[in-house]
C-alpha cells in the first residue's frame, strides 16, 4: 500500500492560481467597454453551457467522475450504502414531485439553489481547511457568501420567468449580502493560515463580488463561467489525486486493474470515462429507444436520459458533503502541499 510520504499531492497553490480567471474575465470586460463598445457582450451567448466544447468539458463530466469514484469502488458502496439509499429515495420523490406537483419556476429555483449551494460550500470548506478557520465569523462568511450566490445565479439563470421588480430585488439582496460577506471576510483574513490560507480566502471572498460585478455589467456568459472552471477544475485535481493514490494501493478497482494492462495514466483514464459518458447521457439520450428496440419513444427515451442525468447531479450535490468528511475513507488516498 502506498504510504503518505509516497503519495502524490494537491497543490495548493494550483487550486488557488484557477482563481486568476476573476482579473483576467474582468480585464477582458474592461477592454470591451474602453476600446470595443461592448462587442464581445453582444457576441457573447447567455451562459456558457450552450456552447458545445464547453459543455463537453465542464458541468456534468466532474459530476460522472464523482460517481464514477463511488459506485466504481465495492468498498465505498458498502461503507456508503444508508447515505445511498437515503438519498436514492429523496431523489425520486424530488424529480416526482417536480414534475407532477411543483410549479415549473419553483422547481427550478430550487435545483438552480441547491447547485449554487453545492458549488460555493466546496470552495469555501476547502477555504477552511486551508486557512484554518472556525467560529462564528467563518458560519456567518460561508452562509452571506452562498445567500449571495443564489440571489446573484437565481437572477442571472431564470431572468426570463421573473419580472423586473423581482430581478431589482434579487439585485440589492445581493448587494447588500456580499458586502457583508467581504466585511466577514476581512475578519477571518487576521486569524487565517498565513501565505497560501490567507491567499486562498481572499480569492474565494473575491469570488462572490465579482461574479456580482460581472452580472451587473450585463456579462452574464462571465458570470456563469468562472465559477464552473473553479469548481470543476478543483474537483477534477482532487479526484485524480485520490484515483492516483488508490491506484497504487492494495484497494484498486477493477477499472485501473484494466487500465494498468494498457499502462493508461489515471489522469487519462478519469477524464475520458467521464467525458464519454457525459456526451452519451447529454447528446445521445435518444439512442435508449434503439435499444430498447422500439419499446421506449424518441421522447421518452430523451426524458430518461435528462431523469439520469438529474439523479446523478443531486446524488453528487448530496454525497460530496458526506463522502470528504473527516474520517471518510476517501481521505486516506488524498494528500494536500503547499
């Protein structure tokens, strides 16, 4: 098995350098409003998503691998398998009752919510390990700054269902949130890890504000953008680390069992399992008609594979919380560096 002196490592210096995206989409915004009269703005689709190669790379394929990480592994099955359960069943009736009670504008609220909660609790807990944070102060940092990332992406991904008087009120909530969530954050700067800690919590208290910034200037393609390479890039160098860890452990899946017969990089083998599967799932969904051979419709076979996709994301959002804990036995195969 492989010891800790033996592993290798995330750096916390590259999750914190996936940060400079902020100055350099707000320099890019700079230069369109001074020498471009805002060209790029018009150019620019609303989010980033409806480009194809972007979508290919970003979004679900970080939420495959996760899975991938849990179902792949009998071990994490077995230790896992009440939260798996438990949240399978919590699924279900969420999708059921999304589609047949709910509203459609609630019920994308809240999965729009509860994704925008996922996403800023994983970069703001990796804050607290790395800085070293605690109290009162970091609680009320951590919940102002996610208040205001769902007021802010609630704005910017339903503008269409809400009216102006409800965008004007999201708007100054989220004014008003991420000005307390920088004030918070001024204070945890004094008692936080110094060097990369305190480095790292000034780019995530910078996160908030600027994806605000960015919204406000009518940016909305920015907006979405810099939070998803963020996130997905973190999750995807810690999911490599534990695969590269486990990999060469006495506990390897079947999976690298075959990639070592044809001495494929775990890098390799994890992006392009995810990648592939999430193309199949985004793009292909309709092919479960032609294997069915005609028992499922065109569009049901598309609405199975959306319900898929679906499951997998709120699996994800819910696991991720569980399965990185301390004393998980996820931890043992990844290792932090300065």
């Amino acid at each position: 098995m492989a010891t800790l002196a033996s592993k290798k490592s995330v750096s916390f210096k590259h999750l914190s350098a996936l940060y400079l995206c902020l100055p350099f989409c707000l320099l890019t915004i700079l230069i369109d409003q001074v020498f471009f009269q805002q060209q790029l703005q018009q150019l620019l689709p609303h989010s980033p998503q409806t480009l194809f190669v972007f979508a290919l790379f970003f979004g679900l394929p970080h939420i495959i691998a996760s899975n991938t990480i849990l179902l792949g592994n009998k071990d994490y099955l077995l230790h896992f398998k009440k939260h798996i359960l438990a949240i399978s069943l919590a699924i279900l009736a969420f999708i059921l009752v999304s589609q047949f009670v709910l509203p459609y504008a609630l019920a994308y609220f809240l999965f729009s919510a509860i994704t925008i909660l996922h996403v800023l609790k994983q970069q703001f807990g990796l804050t607290r390990a790395i800085a070293r944070l605690q109290g009162k102060t970091y609680q009320l940092w951590i919940w102002s700054g996610i208040l205001a990332g769902i007021a802010i992406y609630t704005a910017v991904f339903m503008f269409k269902l809400l009216t102006n008087e409800q965008l004007n009120l999201l708007t100054i909530c989220a004014c008003g949130l991420s000005l307390f969530f920088i004030l918070q954050g001024a204070l945890l700067y004094r008692t936080a890890k110094p060097s990369l800690g305190r480095v790292y919590l000034v780019s995530n208290t910078l996160l908030v504000p600027c994806s605000l910034a960015m919204y406000l200037m009518g940016y909305s393609f920015l907006t979405i953008l810099c939070p998803r390479i963020i996130h997905d890039c973190t999750a995807f160098l810690i999911y490599i680390n534990h695969d590269h860890n486990r990999r060469h452990s006495d506990t390897k899946s079947n999976l690298y069992r075959y990639a070592d017969k044809l001495k494929l990089p775990t890098f390799v083998v994890l992006i392009a399992i995810s990648i592939g599967l999430a193309y199949l799932l985004r793009w292909q969904g309709q092919h479960l008609s032609t294997l069915s051979l005609g028992f499922i419709s065109t569009e049901a076979a598309l609405s199975i594979a959306l319900m898929i996709k679906i499951f997998l994301e709120l699996m994800h959002y819910y696991m991720e919380s569980v399965t990185w804990k301390a004393g998980s036995p996820y931890r043992r195969y990844v290792k932090f560096s300065g």
